[in-house]
C-alpha cells in the first residue's frame, strides 16, 4: 500500500469499513491491500482500467455515499478543492487527503486546517497525508461551478486548457484544408474545441471524438452537439476505429507528470497509423522543440511541416505504413 496511506490507517483513528471511496489514485498507488469492496473513482480512463483489472469496482465519478473517502490530490488546485468538497458532503465519517508537495499540498492542508479539526499530519516521502471529520466542516463554497463557460465553451477544472481556447488547438484549426475527407477523428479531444471547429465544414459525415478524460468528454458533449459527432471514452493509445477513417487531427498530451514525455505523442501518432485509410492523412500540432518527426516518417510515406510560428509546428502526414505494407 502506498507508504503514507498505510501509516495513516496503522494510526488507530481511521476504522475499517465495507464503504470506502478512494479518489483519483493512479498506477503508482499500491492499493493491494484494501479491500476489493472500496469503490475507486477515477476519470482518467488508463487509471480507471487499472484498478479495474485488479477487482476493484470503478467510476468516473461518484455520488455514492461512504464510510470513509480517501482523496488522492491532483495537481489542479480548483480541482482538489471541488473533490474535497464532493468528498465531504457525500461521506459521513473521515476524509482523508493525500499528496506530494509538488501538488500543492501544504497549500491543501493550511486551508483545511483553518475549517476544521486536522488529525496527523504525517509527512513521508516528500509528501504529507491528513484526515478531518466529513460533518465538522462546510465546504461547499469549494465546489466547481455546474457548466463553467471559457471563451464560449463549456470546461471543467482539471481538464487541459480548462482556462480557455488552446494557442495550439487555435493554430491547427486555421490551418486545415478545406478537404477533410467524410470520416474524420480527433485524437485526444480534450473539451472538444477541434472538433467544434471541423463540424463546420458540411462535407464532413462522420466526426469520432476520443478522449481518456472523462470530465473533458462531458465538456465536449455539452461543447459538440452536431448529431455527426460520436464520443469514446477511451484511451487513445490502444482505441480502434470500426472503419478506416480519412483525416485525423491531434494535439497530443505531452506530459505524465512534470516531466515531457514525448513518448505519448509517439503513442498517438502510431493509432493514427493504424486507424488511417490508405490515403488519409494526419494533421499534428505540437509544441516546436518535441521530435515528432522521426516517429512520423518511420509510419509514413511524407511527412512535411505545412504551418507554424515561433511557439508551435503543424505537421501534416501521408501514406500511413499500413496502407505500404
């Protein structure tokens, strides 16, 4: 188990129970050994099937009422107020907090501490993890707005460019041709800004959104209302198209934790590979100094740099190696 939870629960104050809600944890929490009973919430889809695969019963979110929330911080500082708040009005014991310094814990804790009775804190591996009491305290003015509106588009705190319209999404969008084929998709389609802006052209039939996130989908669902459009909460890593499609646009995440990963953009250019038809064709848009274009030309026939500025490249992609094989 995770080396700070396990201290915490050795502690005496927080009692075992068939009700437990453990909030956004990932991979690298080792929830072994809690009971399989514990309801994980979690919207990032590659978690989400995670803790799945190991038995534990899963959402993207929940309501439900529980014994005992574990919250596990994320990075997002609206966002670990908003699930502190869900926590507390849906739990009727202890809620305990969890995360790394880098998170803006210690930020977490001063705040709680000034609404209720802390017990802890314990401080391990650069991190801190305390509980309170679910009913001593009111936090509803911490909760996320219901539909908050961006620049004219629904978003959510947490999701990519949750403050608004996405300088590299914008770019990509004026630079598309005009032809976009009838069966297009957008890879990683976070609140569903590309999408929005494909749908305007009548020549497109079809329009897959597929997104890991599943607070970004719901955006996009309120976002992309054209009866064209189908959502997929899925990983784009490993999704698969029912029929090859004609034109794929990708702003692809570039980070899974502080660090860049390029890694990831290469992962969602290898589906683009895969799902393409013969003669469709990726349009990219990256940040300038990530080195999309060897992975690019080892899966397709051209590659080229077709827009750009100082800040971002748009790459455009032809003759994916399936279609050569």
């Amino acid at each position: 188990m995770s080396v700070r939870l396990s201290l915490a629960l050795d502690s005496g104050d927080l009692l075992p129970s068939d009700a437990v809600s453990i909030v956004m944890p990932t991979p690298e929490h080792d929830l072994s050994e809690l009971p399989k009973t514990a309801q994980i919430v979690q919207p990032f889809k590659p978690f989400h099937d995670h803790f799945q695969g190991q038995g534990f019963p899963c959402a993207p979110n929940s309501d439900d009422p529980c014994d005992l929330a574990v919250v596990f911080v994320p990075r997002a500082k609206a966002l670990a107020r908003d699930l502190v708040a869900r926590a507390s009005q849906r739990c009727s014991g202890w809620i305990v907090v969890d995360g790394a310094k880098t998170d803006g814990i210690d930020s977490l804790f001063k705040d709680i501490r000034k609404r209720v009775a802390v017990s802890g804190p314990i401080s391990k591996a650069h991190g801190k993890i305390f509980w309170f009491r679910a009913q001593e305290a009111d936090f509803a003015d911490w909760r996320a707005p219901e539909g908050q509106v961006v620049d004219g588009f629904q978003t959510a705190p947490g999701v990519f460019s949750a403050d608004g319209i996405d300088p590299a999404s914008a770019l990509l969008a004026q630079a598309l041709p005009d032809k976009l084929g009838r069966r297009v998709l957008d890879l990683g389609a976070g609140w569903g800004y590309l999408s929005a802006q494909v749908l305007k052209n009548a020549k497109v039939e079809q329009l897959d959104l597929v997104e890991a996130d599943h607070a970004a989908l719901t955006c996009a669902r309120a976002n992309v209302t054209d009866p064209r459009a189908r959502f997929h909460w899925a990983d784009a890593q490993s999704w698969t198209a029912a029929e090859p499609v004609d034109m794929i646009i990708t702003n692809p995440p570039f980070h899974t934790s502080r660090a860049a990963d390029p890694a990831l953009g290469r992962a969602f250019i290898a589906t683009a590979a895969r799902v393409l038809a013969p003669s469709g064709q990726l349009w990219l848009v990256a940040n300038r100094h990530l080195p999309y274009e060897t992975a690019l030309a080892e899966l397709f026939g051209q590659v080229k740099e077709v827009a750009g500025d100082n800040r971002f490249k748009i790459l455009q992609a032809t003759r994916p190696a399936r279609a050569r094989r």
